[in-house]
C-alpha cells in the first residue's frame, strides 16, 4: 500500500482474510485495502475516531482503540458501521489491542497495564491482568502466552494470558521503542524464546503522544 498520507500517520494495522485495515491517528478513520494486492477498498471505513492507534479484527468485528478519548469501540469489519463506539470507557491511553475467543487485551499506555475485557459485552474481566509495565503498547496473542511492548524500556514481555503471570518480562531486550507485535506460525504448545517469531516495529512518533499525555 503506498500514497498514504503523512499528515494521515498511518499506524495499527489488522488483517483478516484478504483485508487489510489500517489505522490513521491523525486523520481519525480506518482504511481498508486488498492485503495481496495493496487496491484501496474503502480508504475511510470508519471515520470521526478520535486519535486510533491499536487495532483487532476478530470474525466480523472490528475493534479499535482511541487513544485520546480512552475507549475501545467495536465495529462491523464489512461495513464499517458502529456496533458499539464505546464498547470499553475509561481507560488510560489505550494502545495496542489483541482478541482471543470471547477475551479482549488492551494495552494501557498511560497506566502501565494490560486490562482483560469480555469481547461481546466490553464488561471488565480483569483491567490490570498485567501491571507494573513501562509504556505498554503493542500486544499479541499465541495460545496462553500474551506478549507485551514495552516502549519505555525497549523489551518485549511474556506473560500468562489468563492469569497474567509474568513468564519473561523481558524475553526480547534491547529494542527501540518497540510499538507493535505480531506472533508467526504459532506453535501447539507454549514456545521456547527461539522458537517463537516476534515481530516488533517501532517509531519515534509515539514520543509526541507521551510527551503530550504524560507531561
């Protein structure tokens, strides 16, 4: 995909089937595009969000998270249509998101927490599953293991996903500032650190926010 506007911020990014989502902070919308051949689809599925960071696409939800207005809103992936704009309030600079089953993982930038939420309902399961984090942001899913960015210390967590029980709090070190995740070819079983692939992306973008949100 190319063409994307810098003033847009292109920055969360989902794929579900051939679709490919994207989130644009600045420019408060969700495009989608043909994830084989890049061919816009719908550049504003959804618009008028409020600086949208993490994004999730689970069956024919949409999930996103708004940083500025701290909520989670859930959205028809298809249509682009609200089901529920305000799904999760009141968190702290939401960020990464990541879905499993009926579970929805946010990442709290502003609280240093991993909050756990009921996918359907937007009910609190657990919102500090995960605490004493350092600017989390981007989280990943693979089986019971739940993988954490963290921006401000340049690592790459594993935790329990149900209990949210630190397994390795820094199972990749020495990143800068790590943003997003994503886990390749998840095994059966819980992964040895070299057997699993971690993709993390970073960008000094998210400086603006912190100094912004946090000053």
């Amino acid at each position: 995909v190319s063409g994307l506007s810098s003033q847009a911020y292109p920055w969360g990014v989902a794929v579900s089937g051939s679709d490919l989502f994207v989130t644009s902070p600045l420019a408060g919308t969700i495009g989608e595009y043909n994830a084989t051949t890049g061919a816009v689809i719908n550049a504003s599925l959804v618009s008028g969000l409020n600086l949208p960071s993490g994004i999730a696409v689970s069956g024919s939800d949409l999930f996103v998270a708004n940083f500025s207005s701290g909520t989670i809103g859930e959205y028809n992936a298809t249509t682009g249509v609200a089901i529920n704009a305000s799904l999760v309030s009141g968190l702290s600079g939401p960020f990464g998101l990541a879905v499993s089953g009926s579970d929805l993982f946010v990442a709290n930038y502003n609280s240093d927490t991993i909050g756990e939420y009921n996918a359907s309902t937007g009910a609190a399961i657990n919102p500090s599953l995960v605490s004493g984090l350092n600017f989390p942001a981007g989280i990943a899913v693979s089986g019971s293991d739940l993988f954490v960015a963290n921006y401000g210390t340049g690592t790459i967590g594993e935790y329990n996903a149900s209990t949210g029980a630190a397994i390795n709090p820094s199972l990749v070190s020495g990143l800068n500032f790590p943003l997003f995740l994503a886990v390749t070819n998840p095994p059966a079983s819980v992964p040895e650190p070299a057997s699993l692939s971690l993709l993390a992306a970073g960008a000094l973008g998210l400086a603006a926010i912190r100094r912004r949100v946090r000053r």
